[in-house]
C-alpha cells in the first residue's frame, strides 16, 4: 500500500534522489544537499506546531509501504512572499487605437509583480518514472488537499500552484534564453537556485522595471509564455480537476504558468468528509477512497478499500495501521 506521510531529516538521501530526477527547472527541489537539508528540518518543524504560518513548509514523502522505497515527493508552503517577495510576470493586455486612421491593436506586455502575498502554495509534486500510472500521482497531489483541509485555518484564503515552464530534452528554456537571461547574466541552474535559497535581493536589483512587449520577443520564447513542462501536463490536469484556474502569472525564468483556486473551492477540500474511524476484519466496497487523518501533527494518507456508513469509516486493519490509528479515531475521506 502507497502512504502519504511527512517528510523529516532523515529522507534526506531520498529527496535528493528525487531532486537529481527532476531536471532543470524544478526550483523547489534544488541538487544541493545543505539546501534540501535545512528543508527537511523546516518540514519536521513545521508538522510539530513549531513554526507560524510565515515559515511553515510542509513536506510530504510518497512510501511504498511493503518496501520502504520513497517514490515522490510533494509540499504545501503555508504563506509565500512574506519572508521574502514572490514575484512572477502577469501577462497584461493593452488596447491602442487610432480612430483618424480606423486601427485598433492589442498588444500584451510582461510586468514584473508580487502579487501573491500570504498566499498557500502547493508545489514539488513530482513522481518518479515508474510511479507515474496507477493512481499515484493523483494520491500524492490530493493528500495535499487532505492536509489543509484538516487544518484550515493554518493555510491561507487562496492557494497557487507554479508550474514548470518549457524546457527541451538536452535542457534549453526558451524563455530563459531569450528573454530572462538578458536581465540575468548567469546560468540558469544559478538563478534557480538563488531563488530558492537566498532573499531575492537579485530580483529586485536587476530585473526589468518597464513592461516587456511580447510582440517584440523571438517567436521561440513567445510560443511557450503561459505554456508547462511535457513532464508537468499531467500535473497540470490534476490541479484543473481540483478547481485550479491560470491566474494570467507566470514565472519570471521560464515563463511556466501560476494557477489559483481558493482554498475552501478546492474540491478535495471541500467533499472530504469527516468521519469516524471503524476497525473490522472485511470491508465489502467496489471503489478505494482518499483516507488520511484528521490530524496535521500525525498526517497521513492513503488510497483504500473504506466503507462510508453514516458517520462511519469503515476500514480493514491493514488500512488502520497504514494510517497509525485505532479504532474510533477520526479520519477524512474523500470518495
């Protein structure tokens, strides 16, 4: 059985495994051990009640339950741009005319914000090859839902999603090169991780101050503004099945689009039911559910055989101890 549990110091072999998969590109998941380090302490932190909301970040591990194998990874920042500025491009459309001469233009402009302070971020969904059928990826992203929802109040009105931009197999960003890389001299690889381990003060100093009109950028870098990763599609389907929407932002680097939903739409969030726990030796139902606990401390979450009756979960005892629960405790379940 898949489990869905949180991350702590001691995955750290794993998560930079994981990090070392994902390719460029995947800012919050940097191949630098110290950074994934003091994250995987930051997420221990977190799940204990030891930080505020300004720097939680939660850190989940997708586990092979009968091997021990750590197979993805995905996490819920509960606030961004509070510590530090969040920015993104917002895509902007701007209408001229001229009626003397009967001309009308649209012309979009990229312009630099940090518009999403405060806002809960879900990101880092990210699976290994052989994991990515079967149900797991949709069992590692909605556990995500199950964790704010068990805690809304931890996590803020509006929650985004930053997908990966375009890259090309041998690791091109059009966007990057044409565009970004221009206010940027540096690799990529540098920005990136800068960005995920620094105050930004970089952004700030050598970004664009005036708007960037795409009609002038080379068609390779307009053709993938707002457009995701090969490997983010199905990424992008499971945030859209849950109520995500593009916001008109997208990342400043490799132009991958933001998407939003608020947190109380997010349907994960608002069909989980909560339920009580019933341990019995057979359950007789056709579908799994989505089953976690109740609990952001001792979250856990798995995909299962569990009967909803009434006000009950009823559950095997093989899916109780996936959870780490006895009977009568409260659990969330989403059919």
């Amino acid at each position: 059985m898949l489990v869905v549990r949180p991350a702590g110091p001691a995955d750290l072999h794993h998560l930079l495994e994981l990090a070392i998969l994902s390719g460029p590109g995947f800012t919050s998941l940097p191949e630098d051990a110290d950074v994934l380090s003091d994250r995987l302490e930051v997420s221990a932190a977190s799940f204990a009640g030891r930080l505020g909301p300004e720097a939680a970040w939660y850190t989940l591990m997708l586990e092979d339950g009968d091997t021990g194998d750590i197979d993805g990874v995905g996490s819920v920042k509960a606030t961004v741009g509070l510590n530090r500025p969040f920015f993104s491009f917002r895509v902007v459309n701007n209408t001229v005319q001229s009626p003397s001469l009967n001309v009308k233009l649209n012309h979009q402009t990229l312009v630099l914000v940090n518009e999403c302070t405060g806002w809960t971020e879900v990101g880092s969904l990210f699976l290994k090859a052989d994991r990515r059928k079967g149900g797991a990826g949709r069992l590692l992203s909605q556990s995500r839902y199950m964790l704010i929802g068990a805690q809304p109040d931890l996590f803020a009105d509006n929650v985004l999603a930053e997908l990966r931009g375009v890259f090309t197999p041998d690791g091109y960003c059009p966007f990057w090169d044409h565009v970004a890389h221009k206010f940027f001299p540096m690799d990529f690889d540098d920005a990136d991780r800068m960005t995920g381990s620094t105050d930004k003060q970089f952004i700030l100093d050598l970004a664009p101050r005036h708007p960037i009109y795409i009609d002038l950028l080379p068609e390779p870098a307009r053709a993938v503004i707002g457009k995701v990763h090969p490997q983010g599609v199905p990424a992008m389907a499971l945030l859209e099945s849950e109520g995500f929407r593009p916001n008109g932002l997208v990342d400043i680097f490799d132009a991958g689009p933001t998407v939003a939903c608020g947190r109380d739409n997010i349907r994960t969030v608002r069909d989980a039911r909560v339920l009580t726990a019933r341990i019995e030796k057979e359950v007789e139902v056709d579908l799994p559910s989505l089953v976690s606990t109740d609990s952001v401390a001792a979250f856990r979450a798995v995909r299962a055989r569990v009967l909803v009756d009434g006000d009950l979960a009823r559950m095997t005892p093989d899916v109780a101890a996936a959870l780490k629960i006895k009977d009568g405790a409260v659990v969330r379940v989403k059919s």
